[in-house]
C-alpha cells in the first residue's frame, strides 16, 4: 500500500506539470470569454460584502436586480474566499487546483482503484485528457463545473471501487453521500448523478442493499437541494437548464457531449507535438 501512496503522490507532480503545459498551450484570450469576468466580479461582490447575495443590480438588462438566484452556490463560496486572500489572482487559481485535483482523481481511479500500472494510468489518463480537445479547454476555463466534474469523480471512482473490489465500508458510503450533497449544493444538474447512481444501482444489485442505498442517494441529494440558500429557486433553475438540454435541444445551436470526441491522430500531434517540441 505505500508503495501505491509513492506512485499516486509522483503522479499527481506529473499531472501538476502536464496540466500547467496544457494550461498554457490553451492560453485564451480573456476579452472573447466574457463569463470569466463574471465568476471574478461575483467572486469579489461575495468577498467584499461578506453576504450571499440576493440581488445583481449590475444584471439588470437579465432581471437580475429584482431577484438573483445562484445556480451554483458552493463554487462561488469557494472563489469568494480566495479573493478575500489574493484577489482576482487568487481566484483564478481556483483553476489550477481544481484542474489538477481531477487529474490526481483520474490517475488515483486508474492505479490504485481498478490496479492498472504506475505508467500505464499516468499515459492513459493525461493522454486521453489531452486527446479529447473540448475536455481540455473545460478544465482550464474558470467555470463551476470544474468542482462538480471533480466531486461527479469522486463519486465514480467510489462506485468503480464498489463494483471492481466487491468491498464497500461504512466510511466508503459516508464519503458517497457527502459528495452528493458537495455536488448539489456546487452545481445546478443535481440529476446527473442521479442518473449515475442508478447505472450504479443496475450494475451492484447483487451486492448493496439496495433500499437503503436508494434512500441514503435520495436524503444526500435532497439535502444539498435544501441547504441551498436560494432554494427552491435552484431547483427552478435546475428544471430550466434541464429543458434546454432536452426538449429545446432540436432548435439550438449547441452541442452537447463534444467534450468526450477524441482528436484524430493528426491532429493531436499538430496541436500538442509542435508545443511540447518547444
């Protein structure tokens, strides 16, 4: 086991530098991302006036200076916080940290989890993440789905050890639950480990209780969605963006799902060899 511990820890200083490499060969240009500045503003409103706030006068073109409701009230916490220490440096060093932890999440998934070798989960994991393009430009991005792609992992790679390991313990469900209600209070899409949990349910019903499984997923979720200062309008919001990836689906522009297309090879090479030939 500690010979597990050593890898996973010279892993994660890998991941370090293989994120910082990737970090800045997608060096964007801030001015065509106005959303950034958004996330560092709130980010400011919250550390300056110490208070959660319930109004964007600022927003009034969108409504929002009448009421504000937060969609996604714990990652703002969370860069709230790090303004307060370092201003808007500090905050987008929120992306750094989050984007690292879910590589060191990945790489720990592979080696220590599912038992792949110490180079074969560091190739898989940070070639594979440098192979799906629009993966890479969501985890370098200062963007609230950051906490919850790395809090949806820690939940898969919980599941993974459950399935893979036929082992559970108390403190494994223990940290199950307390993800869920970390994701729903960081994110507005409580359903998408909802549905996660019932692929779970599916594939381990031979081995969970599975009444009391349902009910602890259930209480955990429910919890986050309550605890919420700006509940019940999180849950408006969370129906709402719901529908747009749904029913509205056939008259929008947008695509879904593009972060898991891999790169043809050629362009890998030409969009990653040429920077790290530098």
């Amino acid at each position: 086991m500690f010979k597990k511990r050593v890898g996973f820890v010279t892993a994660c200083f890998l991941a370090i530098g293989a994120f910082f490499l990737i970090f800045k060969n997608y060096n964007f240009e801030r001015l065509d991302d106005p959303d950034h500045y958004y996330h560092l503003r709130l980010s400011q409103i919250i550390a300056e006036k110490d208070m959660i706030p319930k109004v964007l006068p600022q927003v009034e073109d969108l409504g929002w200076g009448k009421i504000f409701r937060e969609k996604e009230f714990l990652f703002h916490q969370l860069t709230g916080f790090f303004y307060r220490i370092n201003g808007e440096a500090g905050v987008e060093a929120v992306v750094p940290v989050l984007g690292v932890s879910i590589l060191c999440l990945l790489i720990g998934a592979a080696y220590i989890v599912i038992g792949m070798g110490f180079l074969s989960s560091v190739l898989v994991v940070l070639l594979g993440v440098m192979g799906a393009n629009y993966f890479v430009q969501r985890i370098v991005m200062l963007r609230p789905h950051l906490l919850a792609i790395l809090i949806f992992m820690g939940i898969f790679t919980v599941y993974l050890k459950v399935l893979l390991r036929n082992l559970v313990t108390k403190k494994d469900w223990v940290i199950l639950f307390l993800f869920y209600v970390i994701f729903v209070l960081s994110y507005h899409a409580f359903y998408v480990p909802l549905a996660l949990s019932a692929i779970f349910w599916f594939c381990a019903r031979d081995k969970i209780n599975l009444p009391r499984f349902a009910l602890g997923i259930v209480l955990s979720t429910a919890a986050g969605i309550i605890l919420n200062p700006y509940f019940p309008g999180n849950i408006e919001l969370a129906l709402r963006h719901l529908a747009i990836a749904t029913v509205d689906l056939s008259d929008s522009q947008l695509n879904f799902g593009i972060e898991l297309i891999p790169l043809r090879s050629d362009v890998f090479f030409k969009l990653h060899g040429a920077f790290l030939g530098r």
